[in-house]
C-alpha cells in the first residue's frame, strides 16, 4: 500500500526555526541606530525561544510540563511581534516586517490553539 502524504503538513520546530532565522536576518539588515539596536536584541532573543521551547515541550516529562512550554512559545511569539512592529526597517523591507508580524501572528495561533487542545 503507497501512503500519500499530506501537502499541508508541516514540522511545526522547523517552522519555529525558520522564522528565527528569517528574524535574525531581519535584525541584521536593520538600520543601527540605538533604538534598532536594542529591539533587535529583545527580538531575536524572542523568536529563538519560541522553537527553542517548543523543543522543550516535545520533550515534555509530563502533560503539564507540555503545556507550560507551548505557553511559553505562544507568549514569546507574541512578543516578537511586538518586537517587530517596534522596529524601524529601511524603506524596501517593510513588506519583510509585515510577513514577520503575520508569521509571528500565526505562531501565537497555533500554540494557542495547542494549549486549549491539551486541556
């Protein structure tokens, strides 16, 4: 029997990994000015906790274990929004910032949707 795999399936830790990536190549191109510079930080500080407890949380000991790392992704994703909607990019990446906002938006979703699911 051939088993035909999902096309909208997804590996939710390599989309977690993606977006820190994406940030941090975001943040990098930011114009460096003080301000810029310390959102950066707190940004990518951020978005990389976001798949880091993810990985915490597929590895979770308990249910509740579980659940409080996906919380702690889906607050962090929160927070890199408003990390990114603070930054100030050079005019042609403003189209880039808002795919992060949507992107971060959607990751709040989800792990949010995970958290209700887990209950």
């Amino acid at each position: 029997m051939i088993q035909i795999q999902n096309p909208k399936r997804y590996d939710l830790g390599e989309r977690t990994f993606k977006f820190a990536k994406r940030v941090i190549a975001y943040v990098d191109d930011l114009p460096k000015n003080m301000s810029n510079i310390e959102v950066g930080r707190q940004l990518v500080r951020a978005a990389g906790s976001i798949g880091a407890n993810f990985i915490e949380a597929e590895e979770a000991l308990s249910k509740k274990d579980f659940a409080m790392r996906i919380k702690i992704s889906r607050k962090e994703a929160k927070e890199s929004r408003y990390w990114i909607m603070l930054s100030q990019p050079k005019e042609n990446k403003q189209l880039e910032k808002e795919e992060l906002i949507q992107e971060a938006t959607e990751l709040m979703k989800i792990f949010g949707s995970i958290v209700e699911k887990s209950r």
